[in-house]
C-alpha cells in the first residue's frame, strides 16, 4: 500500500529524475579517464571545445543557476495563479489531479535534476592550471539541459493553459471514472464475484472495530475471501466504499457458520490476543485514503462532475454550459453504470457466500447526480430540457435493465419545473419543442396551452 501511495504521489517522478540528474553531476565531477585534447584526432576542435581559463565556466554555470531558478519562480508561479482560477470556477477537488498530471511531474523533475546537476558542477573546484576537458563538456551539457528546460517552459505553458479549460477537465475526469467502471465491469466478471441477498444474524457474528480514520475505497476482496475460506467464515463488511470512517466504528462483523472458534463469544468484538493474525490479515485487506479516488470508486467521478455542474450554475459564476457539458459526460458515464453488472458478494467455489459489502444502487447514484443539478439550475430553462435530455437518452436502456420507471419519475419532476416556466407564448412553443424532440421511452406530456 505504501509503495503504491508513494509511486502515485506528484514527488515520485520529480524525485526520480533528480536522483538521475544529480548522479549524472556526480559522474561529470569525478577524475576522467579522457586523454588530452591535443593527442585526440581533430585536435584543433577539442581544444576550441576546452575552456582556457577557471572563472569562465564557473560564471557560465552561476548565470544558468540563477536563470534556471527564475525559470523555476515565474512557471509555478504561473501554476497556482491557475489552480486558484480553477479551484473557484469548477471544484477544490480537482486541484490534485491537475498538479499530479504526469507531464507537471516531468518538467518539474527535468527543472528539479537540471539544477542540481548545475550546482554540483558549480561547487566542486576544478584542479590543475585550466578546465579537463572533462568538465568543460559537462558545462556544455548544462547548457544543453538549460536549453531543454526552455523548450519545456513553453511546453510546461500551453499544458497548464489547456489543463485548466472545462473541455479537458471533463474529458479528463470522464476518462478517469470510465477506466474505473471498467476495472469494476471486470472484476465483476469473475466468478467468485455475484449479486445475492445476504442475511445475518448480528447476535451470532463478532465484531471488529476500526482504529484509524479516512476514507476506505480499496478492498482487496480476493484477499479476504481466501482468509474466509481458510477459516470458514462469513466476512460482512459494515461500511459503504467510499465512506468516512472514524476511529472505534464497526469495520466488519464475523460469522460462524459452522459454530463460533473456542473462547469466542458471539455478539463480542474479536478478541485481539486469541486471533492476533487473523485481524491483523483483516485490516490489511482495507486501503485508506485522505481524499477521493476517481480510479477507485466510479461514484466520485460522477460526484465531482456534479458539484462542477452546481458551481457552475452558482449566482458568482453563472455559466449554464459548462453545466450542460458536465450533464453530457453524466449521460455517457451513467449510461455505462447501468451496463455494468453489479456485485455485493464474493462466494467459494460451492457458491456459499465468503464476503458480502454495501454497492450503491443506480437509482440512488442516478438520484444523487441529478437532483442538485435541478435544485440550483430549475429557473434555467436550457438546464431543465438538458437534464430531459439525459433522461431521454438514458430511457433507451433504461427498460433493458429495469430503469424505466424510475427514469420516469425523476422525468416527472424536470417536466414539472419547465412548465412552471411556461409564462409566455414564446416560452410555451420553445417548450413544447422540447418536450417532443428526439427519440425515447418516456411518457412526456403534450400541453394543451
């Protein structure tokens, strides 16, 4: 878990490029086995290359040190002007995605190992009557990387730049929770993995506590179904994914199938000394996180995509499309969830059932990510018929996998606040319009004004 936190983290690549860069320095300072540039062929090129005099690629080197850090200043600099920018016009929750994109990483990693390499060129002395030409081509080098560090300024530039429009940002947070909805789509394919209705009887089961805090998105569920198997057990899990769990909660209750293990009592938490092991194989199943994961759990996706939406539609900002393109990708992204075969189970290989959690429904995600979208934006008309239009498209497939009635009655309330908006006649046939237009399952009625 550590290691994954640490490879995903914005200093892993900066950290790795710097130690490269900084080992490169290392290896341009040490004692060359290069021969002397008048035994060399084309002798008259490689003495034109060698410095003559010590103060010259030391002021060399001082001038790229104090230009590399200016560069350094204006370009992050540059990049919390435009997190703030972002941070007030979408949400705070996508400001880590933007500074842990991997093309940030690599310019600040080259800016990072750059100037290391041009410090440790800079503080170690050259010996002898002039420069080794050596150490004059290492100063060339830094010239070479001050020049590439240049290049990816402009870069560096019109990346943030694009990062920071509401196209990118919703076609990027859209592709983040697609890729989580087809890691789920595949797990859920296996067939230890089913949808079952799981009962238990908590006055049999054992108790186990949490003790620590934060937000539980990743279950190693193979795991915990070998432990189960292993023990014959029943692992119920009593927090949803994704939820915030604080210390002394009720993290998983235990059953006993087949009659509780000696010592223990049922009803009682698990008793740490006797099955020392076992819990402490329990709790590293669980991966806590301080923040939202997108790639972990899909839900977060569809959630910040709403809350952009909301912002958007907020009185200080006022920008009804960047509603509309948040609701576009949410037709897209929940047309894909309701695809997805859902699982709250894990089952051995006589199918009894090993691990069982809490999986959000459709019908509350779909209540979730539309409802605020209508609240903040009902006195807009061009939002109402997009939110129609999401339940149109949706509507398609809804009576394939048993959604149809509920797309209808969340339809119902966006009908109801469009004809609240039906004053005049010029209103009423724009409406009618769009009541009528494109093709879906929905029973939508036809005003008679």
């Amino acid at each position: 878990m550590w290691l994954r936190t640490w490879t995903t983290s914005i200093a892993y690549l900066p950290s790795m490029l710097a130690m490269v860069y900084t080992l490169l320095g290392l290896i341009s300072v040490m004692p060359s086995g290069l021969p002397d540039p008048s035994s060399l062929p084309n002798s008259d090129f490689f003495e034109a290359l060698t410095f003559k005099q010590h103060d010259t690629p030391r002021t060399l080197l001082a001038a790229l040190v104090g230009g590399l850090i200016s560069l350094m200043v204006f370009s992050f600099t540059m990049v919390m002007s435009v997190l703030t920018q972002a941070g007030a016009q979408f949400s705070h929750k996508l400001l880590l995605g933007l500074v842990t994109e991997r093309h940030h990483q690599l310019v600040l990693g080259h800016y990072l190992g750059s100037l290391l390499f041009l410090l440790v060129n800079l503080m170690v002395p050259n010996t002898g009557d002039s420069p080794t030409l050596w150490r004059s081509l290492a100063v060339y080098l830094g010239v070479l990387m001050m020049v590439n560090c240049l290049g990816m300024f402009v870069y560096f530039i019109h990346q943030v730049s694009q990062s920071v429009q509401i196209n990118a940002v919703a076609r990027r947070l859209s592709g983040r929770t697609r890729l989580s909805l087809e890691r789920l789509r595949q797990r859920n394919r296996d067939d230890g993995f089913c949808e079952r209705e799981v009962g238990r009887d908590d006055d049999q089961c054992q108790l186990l506590r949490a003790r620590r805090r934060g937000y539980i998105q990743q279950v190693d569920f193979s795991a915990l179904r070998q432990l189960a198997i292993k023990h014959d057990m029943v692992v119920h899990l009593d927090f949803a994914l994704g939820a915030f769990i604080v210390s002394g909660m009720p993290l998983m209750r235990i059953e006993w199938p087949n009659g509780l293990p000696e010592g223990a009592t049922a009803g009682e938490e698990l008793d740490e000394e006797q099955q020392a092991e076992l819990i402490k194989n329990l709790r590293a199943a669980l991966g806590y996180l301080d923040g939202e994961s997108v790639e972990d759990l899909h839900e977060h996706g569809l959630t910040q995509l709403m809350e952009v939406a909301i912002k958007a539609l907020s009185p200080g900002i006022n920008d009804p499309g960047t509603a509309r393109l948040c609701m576009h990708q949410l037709t897209e992204l929940l047309s894909e969830r309701m695809s997805v075969p859902l699982c709250n189970c894990c089952v051995d290989d006589h199918k009894a059932v090993r691990v069982s959690w809490q999986m959000e429904s459709f019908a509350s995600l779909l209540y979730r990510s539309i409802t605020p979208i209508l609240h903040y934006g009902r006195d807009d008309l061009s939002i109402c018929l997009a939110l129609l239009e999401l339940l149109k498209t949706l509507s398609l497939m809804g009576a394939q996998y048993g959604h149809l009635v509920l797309l209808q009655q969340h339809a119902d309330k966006v009908v109801e606040a469009i004809l609240a908006q039906a004053e005049f006649e010029v209103d009423r046939r724009f409406i009618e319009h769009g009541l009528q237009a494109g093709h879906h399952r929905l029973n939508l009625p036809s005003p008679q004004w």
